[in-house]
C-alpha cells in the first residue's frame, strides 16, 4: 500500500479550496503541493508535515508526532504523524494547517 486512500480524501477536505494547491506523487505517496512548495502529504499510514526548522524540534514533543526517515537520517523541516494523531477531524486539521502555514510563508515556484 503507497499510502492510506482515507486520510488523502480527509486531507483533501481539511484543505478546503485553496488556491494553488496540487497533487504529486512523492515519497512513496501523495503530496499536496501549495503554488509548488509541498504542505503536506500521505504516505502508508503517516501524515507528512512541512514545517520551519526552527519549530522543528517542538512538534517533535507533541503526542504521535516523530521524525521523518526515509534513509537511516531524518529530514529536518519534515514530521511524521502517526494514524492515531489525525483520527480526529480537529488533529488533522491542525496539522493541515501548520504545513499550509509554512508552505505560505515560501516565495511560489
């Protein structure tokens, strides 16, 4: 399984109608890309964050959240949340928002 077909569709609603906003295969998953910067994405089960590297460390401590590892190192500026941290429409949501807040704050390609 590339990645979890019910939280893209919830990730997809959790969006909304933003404009700018694609879809891309990446990372074994699907990205949302927001006027080309990646926001968010899905990959198995795992909700992927971008996020600044400086909030980085700090949403490492919240409950389900880890690092994200694709090769033995993890990528700053990218989180990994768990199924178990997006169950709730409001925890998605919140985590939908962190990775559009940032992806915002990037010059558009």
């Amino acid at each position: 399984m590339p990645y979890n077909e019910e939280l893209a569709s919830r990730v997809r609603v959790a969006l909304g109608s933003l404009s700018g906003l694609t879809e891309k295969k990446m990372f074994g998953g699907l990205a949302f890309m927001l006027h080309g910067n990646m926001c968010v994405g899905v990959t198995k089960d795992d909700l992927i964050v971008r996020v600044a590297t400086e909030e980085h460390e700090n949403l490492l401590a919240l409950p389900h959240a880890r690092p994200m590892d694709f090769t033995g190192r993890p990528m700053k500026g990218f989180v990994f949340v768990g199924l178990e941290g997006t169950q709730e429409a409001e925890s998605l949501k919140e985590w939908v928002g962190r990775g559009v807040g940032f992806a915002q704050s990037l010059p558009k390609k």
